[in-house]
C-alpha cells in the first residue's frame, strides 16, 4: 500500500474540523504511506514541545493511540516520531515519559496482513522496547545519556566511584536493548524502518560516547577502589569488552547501507593487558597469589589503555560535531531560502511592505489596508462616518416623541473622556 489511504484522509478532515492541529499533524506524520514521516510534520511537533501553553501529555497519548492501529506502517511511524521528539524535543516530553508507569504495551504486536507485515513486526516490538528503556534511564538518573557534557569536565568523567558503579550498568542496559534490534543490511528495505535504524545509529554513537567515558573514569579509579568495588569494576569492565563488540558490528550494517565513512566512528580496543592487571589486582585483594607486577608497568598499562578509549572518545565526539554542524548548515539554508521567498513576495507586491494602514490579510494571499478607527474621536473628527449614517437614517420615515437622553458622562463620568455622540431623535410614525 503506498499514498494517504481514505482512513488517513478522513481522520485528518475530522481533526481539521475539530481544530486539533497537533493532532491533525500526529495523523499526518503517522500515515500508511510507506516511508518515514515528514520532515515538516516532525518539525511542528517538535516545535509544540517548546511551546509552555502545549499540552505534553496530550501530545504524547496522541502518539500512544496512534501505536494502537492494526498497521505495521502507522505503529511503527509513530515509534518513529516519538523516538523524534525524544531526542529533539524540549526535554518536558522526555520527563512526561519517564514519569509514566507504562510506555508502549507492544510486546504481541503482529501485523498479518501480508508477508511484509509479519517481518516489520519484529522490529516493531524490539524498537518500542528500546524506547521504554529509555524513557526509564531517564527515570533512574534523571538525564539522558546522548545528551550529558562530555571530555575531561563531563558528567561520567567526573562522577564519584559510589555512582559510577550504579550509573553505567544502566548504560549498559540501553546499549543492550538498543542493540537487540539486530537488524542486517538486507532487512532495511523500506523508508519507515530506515528512519528508525537512524535514529538508533545516532544514539548508539552518543550512548556509546558516554559509556566509553564512564569506563575511562571507571579505569583511573579501579587501583583505588575497595575489594568489592574491584570486583563491581572488573564484571563492569568485561562487558564493555562485550559490547565494544557488538556495537562494532552494528556500525558494519551503517556502513553496509550507505552511510558516509566519515559518520562512523573508529573504536580503539584497550589492550589484552588490561584485563590481567585489574583480574590481577582483584586476586592480591583477595590474598591469592598472583605475579609480581612493578608499580610502574601497572601504570604504564593503564596509561595505554586509557589513551586508546580516549582516542575512541575522539572519534565519537568528531562524528557527533559532523553531524550538528551538518544540521545547522541545512538550517542556515532553510533560512536563507525564506529570506529568499519573502523578498519575492515583496518585489511582487510592494504593498506587503506599507505600515500606514492596519494589515489585514485575505483568502487569497493578499493585504487590503483598512483605516484605523478612533473611538475615542468626536463626531466633529469623522464628518464623513457621521455623513454616511445621517443619509441611512433620513431614508426611514418620520419619527415624533424624542427619548430623553441622560446628560451625564457616557463613560461613566470620568474625567477627560468625551462624551458619546447624541443619539438620533426617535418617534412614532404617522398613520
């Protein structure tokens, strides 16, 4: 099924006439087109979770309703959206979402419409899995790991031990799910699970980045640590070792795809040395025996291994500058293509430009200019107003029996206000 369906269409026209214009765009940017939503719509939306009178939770089970279609194309869509305003949003969508107990109930989902459906469905689940999972590391340390400062000064180089021996299991558990998509390079074969796959591909190198820091701190902490901090350290350490791995293998399938060379980071592995010495330095806690190890190959060892992370660091850290420089590029053109747009409107139609009269814009596009009017005047200052009603009035027929109207002030008798203009004398009509 390619285009807008009549489902789609409908629902649009009834949001239309509702005036529901977030709504409107949640359906627009969660069609059953086959291919990921809009740029436009997505920019809307993450504009409304800038704006203070938008209400998020709205917003968000708008997206959540969404997910309740029967369409592996809308489900997955609006993942895909969701996941948009997450990582682009003002962070008030990100805290509604870590603030509710459950997220996406899609863990049965299955679309048995056709053969694409059954295979879409797959990622389906172990997209909004991931997405849970983020929403609940945020909960647990109330920031977003692809979003923490990083180098020297950043939040994981700087955290205590105590915390840290918390903090990064935690990464650990998002960089699991994430990578459980475990998607190949054949199976990405459609524009919708193509923008999910790189969304994933931008978290995983700024997940990564952070962990990778966290193990750096982790390392220049490990031979001051207590014996059961060691050994929290140690089991920390092996399944980054892991991991270090199987993102490796996730930024193949990137490659694989087509995305650029220089948006793929290279990761450095610490050398096999490390691990005999911290393995080493646990046994001594323990009172085992173990080979004697100088102070100073002990430190030369660690220097290594922590200038190959850093190094890893780096190349993360140049990817990430790539790409918002790249970002704010596209919107430095988009800016400039509407300065563009304006100044033609304006050399088409000079009048666009004249402030003398209050603008008032029409259906077609164009600004008629209407006199301002002053209600604070007297009728001596609008003769022709005044003209105009007189004329209306002598077509009516003659009238006896005037009204007595107050002397006092119409506006209530305040002073330096003018009084109202006399109303015309009314009477009854002859017979």
């Amino acid at each position: 099924m390619s285009g807008q369906s009549i489902t789609d269409r409908i629902t649009a026209a009834q949001h239309s006439v509702t005036g529901s214009a977030i709504t409107k765009t949640v359906c627009k940017a969660t069609t059953h087109e086959i291919m990921g939503p809009k740029k436009k719509h997505l920019d809307y939306l993450i504009q409304c979770t800038n704006e203070m009178n938008v209400n998020i939770p709205q917003l968000a089970d708008t997206l959540f309703e969404r997910t309740a279609n029967t369409s592996w194309v809308v489900v997955f869509k609006s993942l895909t959206a969701t996941h948009n305003l997450m990582v682009y949003g003002n962070e008030r969508f990100i805290q509604y979402l870590a603030s509710r107990n459950t997220l996406f109930n899609l863990s049965n989902f299955l679309d048995k419409s056709g053969l694409q459906g059954y295979d879409m469905s797959t990622f389906i689940r172990r997209y909004s899995r991931y997405l849970n999972e983020k929403a609940v590391s945020y909960r647990q340390v109330a920031f977003d790991f692809t979003k923490v400062k990083r180098g020297s000064d950043g939040v994981m180089r700087t955290m205590s031990t105590e915390k840290l021996l918390k903090t990064v299991p935690i990464i650990q558990n998002q960089m699991d799910v994430l990578l459980d998509f475990n998607v190949n390079a054949n199976e990405l074969t459609n524009g919708v699970i193509n923008a999910a796959f790189m969304l994933l591909f931008k978290d995983a190198i700024r997940l990564f980045a952070a962990y990778n820091e966290g193990i750096i701190n982790l390392l220049e902490k490990y031979f001051d640590m207590k014996k059961v901090q060691c050994k929290e350290g140690l089991d920390v350490y092996k399944k980054f070792l892991t991991r270090m791995t199987r993102i490796s293998e996730f930024l193949k399938v990137a490659e694989q795809v087509g995305i650029d060379r220089g948006d793929i980071p290279d990761l450095s592995q610490a050398p096999s040395s490390l691990l005999d010495a911290l393995e080493q330095h646990l046994a001594s806690l323990e009172g085992k025996k173990v080979k004697d190890s100088t102070a100073a190959s002990r430190a030369s060892t660690l220097s290594s291994a922590v200038s190959s992370l850093a190094n890893t660091g780096m190349s993360l850290t140049r990817v990430d500058e790539r790409e918002r420089q790249a970002a704010l590029e596209e919107e430095q053109a988009r800016l400039k293509a509407l300065k563009e747009q304006r100044l033609k409107e304006l050399q088409r139609n000079p009048a666009i430009a004249t402030t003398d009269s209050s603008p008032v814009s029409t259906a077609g596009g164009t600004v008629n200019s209407v006199p301002v009017i002053d209600l604070f005047s007297t009728p001596s200052s609008t003769n022709s107003n005044s003209k105009a009603a007189n004329d209306l009035l002598d077509l009516q027929p003659a009238f006896q029996q005037p009204l007595s109207i107050p002397a006092t002030n119409t506006w209530g008798g305040f002073p330096g206000l003018p009084d109202a203009p006399a109303a015309p004398e009314l009477s009854k009509p002859q017979r």
